[in-house]
C-alpha cells in the first residue's frame, strides 16, 4: 500500500520559489502563480503579496478578485498570505497599536477575499498589545495568524521565547506559530559553500563551514571574519545568512511547542542530498509529528534562488515535493493503515 499523510497535512508551495521568474518578469506574478496549480506542481499555495499585487500593501479588490477567480478555476487554493508590518510612519514617527492594525486590516482582508486561511509575520514583531486587538478581526475573517521562526532562532532562544510564551498565554486557535526547518541544518548546502568560495573566503574558513557547521563555535569564527572587514561586498547580504537564515537546532527541541505550531516551511537551498543534508531535517520532523494531532500545511519554500538565479523554480520545486514526501513518510508520519511502522524519535 502506498503511503498517505495524515488527514489534514497538506504539502503545498510557495510563490516565493518563482522569485526569480517574477524578476524577470516574461510572465506576470499572476500567471506564474496560477501556474503552480495549473501545471500540477501543487494544488494549495502559499502567496507573498508584495511579489504578486502592485496595490500592496493596500491591494486592490480586482487584482486579488483576479487571482482567486483563476485559482478556483484551476481547482486550486491559497493556504498562508505573507503579510507586512511597517512599523515606522517615517525615521522619526513610530505607529501605535491602532495605526499598526490599521496598516494590516486591508491585507487580512486580501487574505480573505482571495480564500487564504491565514496570514504570516516574524515570530514577536506584532507584540502582545496588536495581537489582542487583531484577534477579533481574525475571528471575523476565519483567518489564523501564522508568527514564524526561523534559521538561528529557537523555542528557548531569549529573542523568541517571550513571543511563544505570549502565543501560549493568549491561548487562542486564531493565533499559531509556523516553523521553518531552516533552524535544522545538519550541514551547509554546497552550492552556497561554492558560491563563498568563488567570491574568495579562505579556505580554512571554508573548511569549517562544511565540516564543523553544527559546533558554535563555527558561529564565532563566522562573526570574527565579518568583524575584520574582509568579507567582499558582493556577497556581503549572501554571507549574513550564516548568521541568520542557517540554523543548528534539532527537531526534537520543536516538541514542546508542537501544540502551538500550526505550519511549517520545508525550506531547502539546493537538492544536493549527500548525507541527507537536506531529506534528513524533514524525516527527523515527521518522526516528531508522528503520532500527534498536527494538521496544517507544509510548504516546499526553496531560498537557494538567490545564489542558483538559472535553476528551474518548478523542477526543483517538483523534485522538492518528492522527496519530502518521501522523507515524512520515512519518518513515520504517515495516515492509519497505510503506511510504514513508526520507529519512534531518534
């Protein structure tokens, strides 16, 4: 019997992957992202609207009308809307509360009309004070407010764990963490390490990064050979991703917040799977889900693109989605009766 996922786990896809194809722009964003249904590569995708609505942050009724309408024509339909939060009126003017929840009210609105069933924000930038006031608003829309982690942060980490504790202490179904496995990197991808090393980082650095990658104190020499200044210019924002969007977490660290996680991105650089650097994450998360009431979606989000600009965003998407789904169902996360034995958290 082939394997299924569990009822209500659902693997979807981010319009984010096609970054590149938007830049480019021989398609409009709409056409790419309806393309993503249309051409079978998943049915429920994941939106980023400043990509895809020149009206944002105050998209207009016909550009998302647009979109849904060929969407469901499609049989397709949106899961999480990436939202934006700006948090200064200018360099010296911050906004209130009231201001800040203004600025969101017309994208949770978007979100609705165009059949998403939620909105996402970094993990603690609404704080306390805006969650209570969104939380009607969300009821009123059937919208979930997603707060996502990712790379270096962690559930115990003192810059996310007040923001999980207040997820925690409101207690409410409209209001979910969302988990990138970019925090569960047992390794670095080797086309990012080959993009460092034809910019001129010293090999003994280099050495580090693919061998030590999980000891912190590869994190030290990281921060110590930015601090010197010879990091190039050209790849000042690629390097910082050593510092940010690249995690050394575990899976098993995710398991006392599961009941608040309502989604997850499947975040991947490269498909280069040399000792599972990139399969493994996923397997180790579907043994942590295995068995739990999880149901949400999770989202194929691929960042390599800022380095791999030529690669084709639907075949590694495509080629993504496979193995994910392989690796969860190796990991035990799999619907009653139909697939393999779970052999518990390793």
């Amino acid at each position: 019997m082939n394997p299924e996922l569990p009822a209500g786990c659902t693997l979807a896809a981010s319009a984010f992957n096609w970054t590149p194809d938007v830049i480019r722009a021989e398609r409009t964003a709409t056409d790419i992202a309806v393309g993503i249904v249309e051409d079978g590569i998943a049915s429920t995708i994941e939106l980023e609207p400043g990509q895809l609505w020149r009206s944002f942050p105050t998209p207009l009724d016909r550009e998302v009308d647009e979109l849904r309408g060929r969407l469901d024509a499609a049989r397709g339909r949106v899961s999480i809307v990436g939202a934006s939060l700006d948090d200064w009126i200018d360099p010296t003017h911050r906004r209130s509360d009231a201001e800040r929840l203004e600025f969101l009210r017309p994208q949770l609105q978007a979100a609705h009309r165009v059949g998403a069933s939620g909105v996402r924000l970094p993990v603690g930038q609404a704080g306390r004070g805006l969650l209570e006031q969104l939380l009607p608003l969300l009821a009123d829309l059937d919208l979930v407010l997603y707060e996502e982690i990712q790379g270096q942060q962690s559930p115990a980490s003192p810059a996310t764990a007040p923001a999980i504790q207040t997820i925690a202490d409101l207690d409410d179904p409209g209001l979910r963490l969302l988990v990138d496995i970019s925090m569960l990197m047992p390794a670095l991808p080797p086309s990012y390490l080959d993009r460092l090393e034809r910019a001129g980082i010293p090999r003994a650095l280099l050495a580090r990064l693919e061998y030590d990658w999980q000891d912190p104190s590869t994190g030290d020499a990281v921060v110590e050979h930015l601090r010197s200044g010879a990091v190039p210019a050209s790849i000042h924002a690629m390097y910082m991703n050593l510092l940010v969007r690249f995690g050394r977490s575990e899976a098993v660290e995710l398991r006392d917040i599961l009941p608040l996680v309502g989604a997850f991105h499947l975040k991947f650089w490269d498909l280069d799977d040399a000792g599972a650097r990139v399969s493994a994450p996923i397997r180790d998360l579907g043994t942590v889900l295995a068995g739990t009431r999880f149901a949400g979606t999770l989202t194929s989000e691929w960042g390599g693109h800022e380095w791999l600009e030529e690669a084709d965003a639907s075949d590694m998407t495509r080629r993504h989605l496979a193995l994910a789904r392989e690796a969860l169902v190796e990991g035990g996360l799999v619907a009653a009766g139909t697939g393999r034995a779970h052999h518990g958290a390793q």
